[in-house]
C-alpha cells in the first residue's frame, strides 16, 4: 500500500508550521526556520527528528502526528537532552 502525504501546509503552534518535504514525509519550521522533520510510521504514528545543525539530526521517537510537532519545537528551544545523550 502506497501512503502519500496530502499536499498541504499546516500550523500546529503559532509560527510553526508542516509543509511537505520532497522525501515524502513533512518539515517542520519555525518562522520560515528548518527545526526538523516527520515522516510516517505505523498506523497514526509518526518519526520526529529535531534538526542538529553540523548533523543528520536526532531522532526523538513516534507520536501522533500533532505530538511530533510539538515534541521537535520543544527540543529545538530546550536544546534538552535527547535519549541518544545528545544535546544541541
């Protein structure tokens, strides 16, 4: 089964917004700033990652799809500690 991600863009916090990225999932931004990206997983989950500048990023986990986007802009301000061990 193919899954497309429906051509759209979408606010879920003031400024933050999904749009769709060429690799098929969304990138999430902030102010027209790149924090990072989801993709889909299984069923209503999806793979968050917060964007590491010098990095491929980190992985933060699966949520649904408004709790990604929640969990990559709290991770982007905090610069918290990631379950990998690295901060940004």
């Amino acid at each position: 089964m193919e899954r497309r991600v429906p051509p759209t863009k979408r606010e879920f916090l003031p400024g933050v917004v999904l749009e769709v990225s060429v690799m098929g999932g969304y990138s999430v931004e902030r102010e027209s700033e790149y924090i990072g990206w989801i993709h889909a997983s299984i069923g209503d989950q999806w793979t968050a990652y917060v964007r590491r500048p010098g990095t491929s990023g980190d992985l933060l986990g699966r949520f649904t799809q408004e709790a990604a986007v929640k969990a990559i802009a709290a991770a982007w301000d905090a610069g918290a500690a990631l379950p990998n061990g690295c901060r940004g």
